[in-house]
C-alpha cells in the first residue's frame, strides 16, 4: 500500500467514478484501475463490488476510507 493507491482509493470513493477520478488527479482510466488493483491486491481483500461500470464500496472500503482520510490529512500537513 503507498501514498499513491490512498489517493486514488479515496477519490475513487469520493465520486464513486474510475473516469472521473482519473481526470481529477490527471491520470488514464486503466492508472486508475491498476492502482486499485494493486491495493487490492496488498490487502488480499476486494474494496467493491463490480456492477456494470460501477463501483460499489464493500464495508471493508468504508473502514479503509476513514483511515486512509486520517493518513492522507497527516502527510498534507507534513
């Protein structure tokens, strides 16, 4: 897990849109999908649920999200 994939992560849960993230943070659709892939991948747990083209946060997500907010906050203040 870096820096990189808890941003993503919480922009993704944000706008609940890989598009719209990635052109938030000025990256490609498939940066997106690969970055949640991979913190996927570290956890050994899904984050959401693929329903067509949407993301649905699992509750694992919802915790995820409020702690990678309190380590995300704690580095912009850095």
């Amino acid at each position: 897990m870096n820096f990189t994939q808890l941003t993503v992560f919480r922009e993704v849960m944000e706008s609940g849109s890989i598009s719209q993230t990635a052109k938030k943070l000025g990256r490609t659709q498939p940066a997106i999908s690969l970055a949640i892939r991979n913190l996927e991948r570290s956890l050994g747990l899904s984050l959401f649920e693929r329903r067509g083209r949407r993301l649905v946060p699992v509750p694992e997500a919802q915790y995820l999200l409020a702690e990678a907010t309190m380590v995300l906050d704690r580095l912009s203040t850095v």
